[in-house]
C-alpha cells in the first residue's frame, strides 16, 4: 500500500512538472508568433521616418533630405495610406515606378527614389532584421543612371543674366547670385555652396 502511495505521488509530481513544462514551451510559441506578427505589421512609413530623424542628429543632412524627397514621392504614390514591411513587393515597387513613368519623371529621378527606398528596405530587413528574408523587392525596377546629353548655356544668356535688374525681387535676385556663383566656381553643385563656412574662404593662402 505503501508503494503504491509513493509511485502515485511520483507520477502526480511528473505530471506537474510536465505540464509547468508545456505551459513554458506554449509561453514561448505565444512570444514567438507576436514577435513574428509585429516583424510583418512594421511600417514602412515609420521605418523611413525613422531613418530621416537617425539621419538628421547624425548631421547628414544631404542624404536626410534625399530620404525626405523619396518618402513624399512614394506617399503621393501611396495617397498617404502607409504599407506593412513586409507588403513591400517587387509587383508593388513596379507599379510605383510606372506611376512616375506616367508623370513623366526622368529615369535618373525614379533610380534615384528606388535607391533611396531600397536602402531604407535593406536597413530595416538586415539591421533590424524587421522581416526573416530580404525578398529583394527592387530588383525589377531601374535603379542605374541614365547617360544624358550635356548642354551648354550660351555667354549671351550669361550675360543677360547678369544684366537683369532683380532689385525688387530678391529671391530671384538670391537664385541668379548662386547660379553665377556656381559657375565662377566650375560648376560647384549648390548642395556643396549651402554648406559652405566661413573658415571653408581662404584669401591668398592665408
């Protein structure tokens, strides 16, 4: 009688600590899928937000706006209504980029917002591991650079320009100062004279 009081409380016992056992492992799953759930319910407009605040506090300016520009774009597109990560196709991204074909966008301007879109993607699919797989969904769209034919402006237009009389139209007058501005400096890109300092002026190697 002993032994079978014994063996029942052995067995009470293992059925306890089977049971705390499959509620452990039930825990686990229910963790697991909620993660898996938040992976595929990211956003993409948050995640891109999230790129240009990064972006900003690390004082690159240039390529925050550059994510600023390719996030407008791809919300008009959008109609301002945000997409999952994990929604991102390559069916998607295709039709968006017939989108700016029909608005007539030139191919270096779409290679330009794809780019842009596809590093915010890869960030958040590889650094923050956001989604298990990089579906890779720009690889059907152009993301090259188109060679275009350079154009000259004539001296007499330059002239006229420097001409004009823009005394009461000071932000025409501002442009026309950092166009020629440009030009004096070989053709310095205007990203390049907006981050311009004071100490960046050198005067006879002084």
């Amino acid at each position: 009688m002993k032994s079978i009081k014994i063996n029942l409380r052995e067995s009470d016992i293992k059925f306890h600590e089977g049971s705390r056992y499959i509620q452990i492992i039930l825990d686990t799953e229910e963790l697991i899928g909620g993660y898996k759930v938040a992976q595929l319910e990211y956003s993409f407009f948050s995640l891109l937000k999230e790129r240009i605040i990064y972006l900003k506090k690390e004082s690159k300016k240039s390529t925050a706006s550059n994510y600023q520009c390719a996030f407008r774009s791809f919300k008009q597109f959008r109609q301002n209504e945000d997409v999952c990560l994990s929604e991102i196709t390559s069916a998607m991204m295709k039709e968006y980029e017939n989108y700016l074909k029909k608005k007539n966008i030139c191919l270096n301007t779409i290679s330009f917002y794809m780019r842009t879109l596809r590093a915010a993607y890869n960030y958040g699919v590889d650094e923050m591991e956001l989604l298990s797989e990089n579906r890779k969904p720009f690889r059907k769209v152009f993301t090259g650079e188109e060679k275009t034919i350079k154009r000259a402006v004539k001296e007499n237009v330059i002239q006229e320009l420097l001409s004009l009389n823009l005394t009461h139209e000071p932000i025409l007058e501002l442009a026309r100062d950092m166009f020629m501005f440009s030009i004096y400096m070989r053709g310095m890109p205007f990203v390049d004279i907006a981050h311009l300092r004071k100490d960046n002026m050198i005067n006879n190697n002084k």
